[in-house]
C-alpha cells in the first residue's frame, strides 16, 4: 500500500504519470518541466498566467525551479518498479515484472514467453500484440469475441449476432478473411500512394530549395537596398552641401557689393547735409553781401537746376541666381537617379570578355587568356596595324551596340592604369586618344595625390567624394538608357559614378596601363 502512495505522490498532475525531470512553481507545486512548460505557452496570450493545480496567478511568466531530490527519487522508483514506466506492458502471471510478448484476448490477460508455451499447449485462444485494452475486442452485446465481419454494415460482429442478433441474413466474412481482402485494396492503394508521397517529397524538396534561394537572395536585396539608400543619401548630403555653399557665396559676393553702395551713399549723403547746414546759415545771414558772394563759391544756384540730382539714385544691384541654384538642385538629383538606375544594372548576368591582341599596344603585355593587360618594358614586337594603339591601351575582341551589360575588373595597388569604354572608331595615335582625352572615350582612374576616384571624358575631369576601399571594379553598360556606371565591389557595392551618353557608335571595353607594376586583370 505504501508503495502506492508513493506512486500518487510521484505523479505530475497534468501528465498523470511518474515525473520526468520535475520542477516547482513559486506557489510550491511540482510538474513535469515539458508539462508546465506547454501550460505555460498556453497562457502566453493572456496576460497572466496560473498554477494548473492552485490557480495561484502570476503577473509575469514563472520562473522554474529544478527539484533534484524529487527527481532523483522518481527515477529511483522507476528503477525498481518499471512496470510504472509507461512504456511496457507485463505478464499477467510472473510475480515480478517480465515484459510480455502476447496478450490473450479470451483470457484477458498478457503473457510472457513462458507462460505463452504453457498457454498454447492448454487452449487455442487468439492471441494479440501485447496489450491492456480488451473491451474493443469482444461484442459489446453478447460479451462475445468478435471473429466475423459484415460486409453489409461494415462492422466485426460475434458468432450470436451471425445467428440470432441484428445481422442475421447478412453476408459475413471471417475477420481474417476480411482482413486480408481489406489489406489487399489497400496494398493497391499503396501501389499509388507511394509515387504520389515520393513526387510530394521531391515538390517538398524543391520548394525548400526554393525558399532557401528566396531567403538568401531576399538577405543579399535588403544588404544592397541599405547600402543604396545610404549612398543616396551621401549623395544627397553632399548635394545639399553644395547648395548651401553656392548660396552662402552668392550671398557673401551681394553683400560685399551692397556694403561698397552703402558706405557711398553714406559719404554722399554726409556731403549733402553740410551743404543744407551751409545753405540754411546763408539763408539766415543779414548782410546781403556775404549771401552774394557765398552763393558763387559754394555753387549753391548750382542745386537748384537739379544736375546732381542724377547722382543721388540708388545704384541698382543683382539678386541670388535662383536659377543657377535650381539648375544645381536638378542636374544633382538627375546624376543621382541615374546612379540609382546604374546600380540596378550591376545586378545583371555579366557578359564575357577577352582583350583583343590585334588593338594592344607594343608597350603593354596580354595574358595568354586574354583576360590581363599589364605594363611591359619590353617592346612586344607586335605587327603595326591600322587597330594598334601607339601606347599603353588595348580594346575588347567584343564591341556592344546594345542591351545590358557588366565587366568586373581587379586593379593593382598602384595608380597608374585607367578602365572604361571607348567607341571602334577612336584614334590609335597620339596622347589625345588616350582613355578619357577625347569625346570618344570615358574611363576611371585613381588620383596618385589622395587616392580618390576620378572620372574622365573629353578631358575633363570628375573629383568622385570617395577614396578607394577595394581592388575590384564594375562597369555597367545600358546601351539604350545610354547610362554608363562605375561601382567599386566593396561590401557593400558603392556607386562611384554614371555617365549619361546618347551612345551613336559600337562601344569596346578598354583597359590602359602606363607603370612598371601595375596591371588590370578581367573578371570571368
């Protein structure tokens, strides 16, 4: 009896079974941990939560407390009493636990091997994987085992509901005969399960593929959208700093000027009141005389005709350039759209690419697969064509006369290479068709001085706000945008600059190199 108590003692409340790594409430009551963690879960939404046991509520989520005395002791019981696992079932007849392998459904009772022979040799009842629920096994209404089937209602019946009960008159089958033709349609309907679960498993696959595709691609968007916005808004800071620049020097150029005009009309008007002071003494003075001669002297009559009077007029001054300012605003804003508009390109599959030996100069050498173009002391000894630079540059085999295109590029250390595009028709001699000094090229270099990106087309040249971070270049091409970009693969990517071009000829990649160390290798 004791042991029983003990077995009530050792029950978690919500599970009814022996506790599995038991811990307490504050209000003291002992649960399961998985138990008294899904209650809790439960009650997540509420607001508060309770003791299943005391209702003792708590305005926060519990804390759990491990019990390991109580613990221990469960599993000390279970040690020696593992018939209270509930896990196993054991035999009726062994007067300690011995796991059963049959249960008797005449008897009711479960039996171990042993007992099993001893069983077989004394009766043939029907035996059963072992169990501890026998009431679905007989009729309910004659307490009978049910060994028939009828077909006709679809329910086990006993021998006395064949003859005298409700089923009479049916057609009836034994159970295993039943059984069999019942697991013969479902082995057919397996024959089709089967094909379905394993397409079902390569749709599930694929769609986990899928997701796993989404989720990456979805975490490279947001990190190249953050660093976009962040680049506009650099753009947009600098934009605004100009503005307010061009403003303040507008204003500091009108002021100076307005102050000139100020301190004149001061000086005149200073002038002009001693004058009314000497003229208003005169006026007062009796001796018609000194009035007289006064008035040749001092040229007061000279006043009265009013020739000064064109002097005294406010000099008419400029306002602020709003429209220079506005023109700023916009053209600003444009290069930055644009920008925006390039960096989607670089997001385009990139386009092969090879350097064409027939358009390299004699002073530069090309890598066997085409794909460098470096510096060489060393005259190549290359034919004389009409395509051959003089010096320093080569062209891509592949010109480009329309669609959407990207060409990553690895630079060196050094600041002595230029990267960029430039139509078939450029000329090959003299420094005035090197990248960027004519209107048929455009490129990026680096300045030797600080080390920041600068831009070139027909010779003019673009200070980029941006120092180098990376050795690695992207030039993006949307030949009918007519936008031309040059980003550096930093992490994350950084728009440098985009040109805006109506291009009217084939356009060639080209890469130029004038130092002993540097060189500029093509991306595959």
């Amino acid at each position: 009896m004791a042991s029983f108590d003990l077995v009530d003692e050792l029950n978690c409340s919500i599970c009814l079974s022996i506790y599995t790594d038991p811990v307490s409430l504050p209000c003291g009551n002992n649960f399961c941990q998985g138990c008294i963690g899904r209650v809790l879960d439960a009650q997540e939404g509420f607001g508060h939560y309770s003791c299943p046991e005391c209702r003792t509520e708590f305005e926060k989520r519990p804390a759990l407390q491990r019990t390991r005395t109580l613990g221990n002791i469960a599993e000390g019981f279970l040690y020696t009493h593992p018939e209270h696992d509930g896990t196993q079932i054991f035999c009726t007849y062994c007067n300690t636990p011995v796991p059963a392998v049959k249960s008797c459904v005449q008897c009711e009772n479960s039996l171990c091997d042993a007992h099993l022979q001893k069983h077989n040799k004394s009766v043939e009842h029907v035996l059963i994987e072992p169990t501890i629920s026998f009431s679905n096994r007989k009729c309910s209404t004659h307490n009978k085992l049910l060994e028939y089937y009828c077909c006709e209602d679809g329910t086990p019946i006993c021998s006395s509901c064949c003859l005298a009960g409700e089923h009479r008159g049916h057609r009836v089958e034994l159970l295993s005969e039943a059984s069999e033709k019942k697991k013969e349609k479902m082995r057919k309907v397996l024959e089709k399960l089967r094909p379905q679960r394993e397409e079902t498993e390569r749709g599930a696959q694929r769609l986990q593929e899928r997701r796993r595709e989404v989720e990456e691609k979805s975490a490279g968007e947001t990190e190249r959208v953050t660093a976009l916005f962040r680049d506009i808004r650099e753009q947009l800071e600098a934009l605004e700093k100009r503005l307010l620049s061009d403003i303040s020097s507008q204003k500091e150029k009108l002021s100076l000027t307005l102050t000139d005009l100020i301190h004149q009309l001061e000086i005149k008007k200073d002038e002009l009141s001693m004058k009314i002071r000497h003229i208003e003494e005169l006026c007062n003075m009796a001796d018609p005389l000194t009035v007289l001669q006064e008035r040749e002297s001092h040229g007061a009559a000279d006043n009265e005709g009013g020739r000064e009077r064109d002097d005294i007029k406010v000099p008419a001054v400029g306002d602020l350039d709003v429209d220079l300012i506005s023109e700023t605003l916009l053209t600003g804003l444009a290069g930055i759209v644009t920008g925006v508009k390039g960096w989607w390109l670089c997001w385009q599959e990139a386009t092969d690419l090879a350097l064409d030996t027939n358009t390299a100069a004699n002073n530069v050498s090309i890598s066997s697969d085409r794909k460098c173009v470096s510096f060489s002391r060393t005259d190549q000894r290359r034919p004389k064509t009409p395509e051959r630079f003089e010096c320093f540059q080569a062209l891509s085999t592949k010109s480009f006369t329309s669609g959407r295109h990207y060409w990553d590029m690895e630079v060196s250390k050094l600041w002595c290479w230029a990267v960029g595009v430039a139509y078939s028709s450029i000329g090959r001699k003299g420094a005035q068709f090197y990248l960027g000094n004519n209107n048929k090229s455009w490129c990026l270099y680096i300045s030797e001085e600080n080390n920041i990106y600068i831009v070139r087309h027909n010779r003019e040249d673009i200070a980029l706000p941006h120092r180098r971070s990376c050795r690695r270049i992207r030039i993006s091409l949307d030949y009918e945008a007519g936008c031309l970009s040059f980003h550096e693969l930093s992490e994350p990517i950084r728009h440098l600059h985009t040109f805006t071009v109506s291009f009217t000829e084939p356009l060639h990649v080209a890469l130029s190199v004038w130092g002993t160390q540097d060189k500029v290798r093509i991306i595959s």
